[in-house]
C-alpha cells in the first residue's frame, strides 16, 4: 500500500512538474545566485514604488478603503509571483477591476465580493488543472480592445467627482445618469482639488517630457501631501484619504477565508465568472506581452493556477481581486529583474511601507489619486489600436463597437458575451465565405501534373465518366447548406475523385453532407468514390460516420491524386470488362435468336 501511495505521489510530480510548475521553481532548480538576488532585490523595490500609489488609486476608485488595495498588492503579488508561469510577472489589484468591483459592491457589499472572489479563485485553479490557459488566447481581440477602452472610459468618469471637488452626494451608478449629475453639479467644485489636479499633471507631465528615472506617479503624491499641508496651514479643506477613510493601519490584517454562503453564492456567480475571466484573460495577455520583450516562456495554466491561489489568499486577508499587471510587469522587466524574486521583494516592501508611512499616506488628497486614475484610464484606452480596429473589416468593427458600448452603458458581463458571440458569427460567416469548390478537367490536371514523370496520360478519363471535385476550405456547420446545394447540381459520374488536402478541417455537419452525398451516388448510380489526400483532422470525423453508415468499405481512400487516378483507372476498365463482357452475351444472344 505504501509502494502504491509513492508511487501516485510520484506521478502526481511529475504530472504537476511537467504541466504547472511555478517558473520560481525553474529558476531556483537551473541555479540562483547572490548575484541574481541583487538584481531581483533593486527592481522589487522599483515596482514597490510604483505599485503604492496605485494600490492606493485603485481601491479607492472601487469603492472601499484604501488599506484593501494594499492588502491585494502584498498579498496576491505575493502568490502571482510563487506559484506563477511567469518569470517577471508582477500581480495586484488593475483598473479592469474598478468597475466589476463597484458594482457587485453595489449590488452584494463586501461580503458578496469575497463571495465572489473565492468562487473565481477555485474556478482559476480547476481551469489551470484542467489545462485551459492556453484556449483564453482564442478570445477575439476586438472583444478585448472593446471591453478594455469601454472600462477606461468608466474609470475616467468615475474620477471627475474627486479631480474637480464636487460637493454632489448620492451619485449614480449608471454611466450617463452620473454625468447628468455632474452637469448639474458643476458649480459646485473646489478651487482647492483643482489646484492640486494641476500640479500633480504638472509633475507627471513634466517628469515624462524630461525623461527623468523618477516614479512620476509617487512624486506626484508626494508634492500633493506638501499642497495639502500647506492648505491646512491657511485652513483650506480639502478630501484626504484620512478626511474620508480614517487612518490606515499598520499591518496586514489576521486572515480567515469568509464563510461559504449557499444563497449569496448562486447570487454572484455571474460576477464571480467575470472575476475569472478577467483574472485569466489579463494575467496571461501580461505573460505573454512581457514574453514577446523578454524571449521568455510562460507557462499559462501555472499562471492560472497561481493567480486562483492569489484571489483566495486576497480574499483571506480583506483584499481585492488581483491579476497580472502589464504596466508594472514591463517595468519589472526594465528595472533588471532576473527571477519572480523581484515580485515577492515587492511584497515585502509595500509591507514595510505600510508599516513606516501609514502616517503620511492619510494626508494624500483624493484628487491627486484621481489624476493617477485618470492617466491609467487614458493608457488603458488605447487609442491606436481602437483606430486600426475601427479601419478594419466590418465584422471586426462591429464587434469592437458592440463591445465598447455594452461595456459602458449595460455591465460587462452582456459585452463580453454578446461581443464573444458576434465575434464567432462574423467569424463562422468569414469560414463560409472561404470554402471553395470546384470541379477540375482530370485529364488535363493529371497532364499538367504528372506528364514529366512519363505517367500514361493517353486515356480520357473524363469522357469514361471520372470527375474530380476539389474543396478548399473548412467543411462546418456554417457550410453545410451550400455544400449540399452544390451536391445537387452534380452530374452522376462512375468516378469521383474527391480531393481533400486544402481542407484543414471538418465538423460533423460538414461530414453529414459528404456522407449523404456518397449515399446518394453509391444507392442510385453505383458510383465509385475515391478520397484523394484526406488529412487526419477530416478522418477522425468522417471515417466513422462512414463506418456507421456501412459505407467504408466501398470507399477508396488515395495518399495522393496520382494514387486516386491509378484508382480510376482500375475501375474504368472493370468497368469497360463488364460492359465488353455484357455485349459478348447480348451478342451470342442476338445470334442465338436469329438462328432460331
């Protein structure tokens, strides 16, 4: 018994090492070095300082306190950074998350967020297990743009309350009635949060232009805490972190994973899927942007299972749903980073800032979050690619339109998947439109093809009743109609070479109409069907249909097109024996009965 449990542990090893051992384990196994820790240790510190300020940006905009997004950034980067595929993968909380969080929050409150975010963990790590990371790369790329620029625009309508310091209370949640509110609240903003909103652009404005190897974001905070203290100095008000959340707290807080709730469950299981997904589909887009800098591999259903983990443990310790940030991976990157070392040293390091600056992060003003959040929101646009997507084709367009605006003004679970669906309907109609088929002259095809290799090309083969039918294309569902209407235009021929290399795929529709045809011809006219270079896709699915339908075994089944008119030729003149043959009889019968 205890041979058999070593024995599946083994297996279990193995099976685990091949397909989701964390890239950390790779590192560490090939030879890790003081060296490597030095390089690990400045650009941990580096993404540190980037990430505090937007954990900070990030959980406010969400609609909780602000020690929650530092609890993600610790936490979750934490897990991203063990377990994870990938070698400069840096996790915390992301502005794709701002809108999905506020809106459960609205719907269910916190406790329907950690609800939602411990169903979406277990549903990451059954999709790492089950290997499916490498299929979120067929999700549509216009969806992708659609849905990411649609976020960017809430996110930049969510900040304008804090960059402008309107004294609106009760705003709306739905997207145009929110500027409605502002329009109409629009006298009431504060000379004071627009001083610091200009500044703070001022400061990452001009550290961008100059090039400087500063954290323009940070900075900017900090000269937004110098303004803030001077505005107390001449009793001037204005929104804090402090004057809103109170003081932050020194630690993480003790974890305990929230009690499971049947009920609440089943009521946020819709929010918890778009959790995932966007946890998947951002986690593995930021592996493989950094993959493609980099020459590194990631592996993507590690990632999945590491970024499940991450959700749990975020949800244990009062956080946020968190996924793989491009921004602060690419800088990771850029900062000489060698391993996932780099990630857990940030970890580490926001611990320690939240230990020693806690203090001061309660004077920073919430409008100098809200230039940050706005500039995310900006970068997050992408107004490049929306444009070249908007100048593609039709179907591309459409969906990217469709996406964005669903995304804005009904909720992001519709845009997803009604722009998933009409993304594949304009993708199934392009398949349609690519299937090609067509009848070939065999006796010139074959001259054309095979006259240098001294092949006997002297028969008309087409005027003995072969044909040739060559497809292109993929045989589905979508094509299954025209390929049948086709069939019937067909004349009834004694050979049909049917030539099967250009098609790279077929569905069981697709098969069904081939079959149905080859009834057809076989029931009613005896007609011999030769397969010409059928790949191995096609005859997984074709083979046992015909299998099924007992018609296998009357079908030849040629490697190539020369083996298919050999084939032809060989039943022609079994064909022209048994027709020689059955006029010798008529003959000795005319003859007999003339006799008589």
């Amino acid at each position: 018994m205890f041979k058999k449990m070593v024995g599946w542990a083994k297996a279990f090893y193995n099976f685990y090492g091949a397909n989701f051992a964390p890239k950390l384990y790779e590192i560490i196994k090939s030879g890790y070095k003081l060296e490597h820790f030095k390089r690990d240790a400045a650009s941990g510190l580096t993404v540190a300082i980037i990430s505090l300020p937007l954990a900070l940006a990030f959980a406010i905009a969400s609609g909780v306190a602000p020690e929650k997004g530092l609890y993600t950034a610790i936490v979750a980067g934490f897990f991203v950074s063990v377990l994870g595929g990938s070698r400069y993968q840096i996790g915390g909380p992301t502005g794709a998350f701002v809108i999905v969080i506020f809106n459960i929050l609205q719907q269910h409150e916190y406790t329907g967020l950690l609800m939602a975010m411990l169903i979406a963990g277990v549903i990451l790590i059954i999709a790492g297990f089950l290997r499916l990371g490498t299929y979120i790369k067929y999700i549509p790329y216009p969806v992708v743009i659609g849905f990411t620029s649609g976020i960017a625009v809430i996110l930049f309508t969510t900040q304008v309350k804090d960059l402008l310091g309107l004294q609106i209370e009760d705003i709306p949640a739905e997207f145009l009635p929110k500027w409605r509110a502002y329009m109409t609240g629009i006298g009431s903003f504060t000379w004071a949060s627009i001083g610091v909103s200009i500044i703070c652009f001022a400061t990452i404005f001009f550290i961008d232009f100059k090039k400087l190897k500063l954290p323009a974001y940070l900075i900017s905070l900090l000269v937004s805490v110098i303004i803030a203290a001077i505005y107390m100095v001449f009793s001037v008000g204005i929104d804090t972190i402090g004057s809103k959340f109170g003081a932050l707290p020194f630690f993480l807080p003790k974890p305990a994973i929230p009690a499971f709730d049947l009920e609440l469950a089943f009521k946020v299981l819709p929010s918890a899927l778009t959790v995932a997904f966007l946890t998947g589909i951002e986690s593995l887009l930021s592996a493989t942007v950094i993959d493609s800098i980099s020459g590194d591999n990631h592996n993507s259903n590690a990632e999945l299972v590491a970024n499940g983990v991450a959700t749990i443990a975020s949800a244990a310790f009062s956080g946020l749903p968190a996924t793989g940030a491009i921004a602060r991976t690419v800088a990771n990157y850029k900062a000489k980073a060698y391993s996932p070392v780099s990630g857990i040293i940030q970890s580490v390091v926001l611990l320690l800032f939240m230990l020693f600056l806690s203090p001061i992060i309660k004077y920073i003003p919430l409008a100098a979050l809200s230039v940050i959040l706005i500039l995310i929101a900006f970068n997050m646009f992408g107004f490049r690619k929306f444009y070249v997507i908007l100048q593609s084709s039709r179907g591309d367009r459409l969906t990217l339109i469709v996406t964005f605006l669903l995304t804005m003004f009904v909720d992001l679970n519709a845009a997803i998947s009604i722009g998933f669906m009409l993304s594949s309907i304009v993708f199934m109609h392009r398949m349609s439109m690519d299937i090609e088929v067509e009848t070939d002259d065999v006796d010139e095809l074959y001259k054309q093809e095979y006259e240098q290799s001294g092949a006997d090309i002297s028969e008309k083969l087409n005027e003995k009743g072969v044909m040739s039918i060559r497809f292109s294309g993929p045989l589905f569902f979508g094509v299954a109609s025209d390929i049948t209407s086709f069939f019937r235009t067909v004349k009834t021929p004694k050979v049909l070479i049917l030539r099967m290399s250009r098609v790279t795929v077929i569905d069981a529709s697709g098969a069904n109409a081939l079959v149905e045809f080859f009834k057809r011809l076989k029931n009613e006219y005896n007609t011999k069907i030769i397969l010409s270079h059928i790949r191995q896709q096609p005859q997984r699915v074709l083979f046992p249909i015909l299998k099924e339908e007992k018609l296998f075994k009357d079908i030849s089944n040629a490697s190539s097109f020369e083996n298919a008119i050999a084939l032809a030729k060989k039943h022609i003149r079994e064909i022209e024996k048994q027709e020689e043959h059955q006029a010798e009889i008529l003959e000795v019968e005319k003859e007999e009965f003339t006799n008589k």
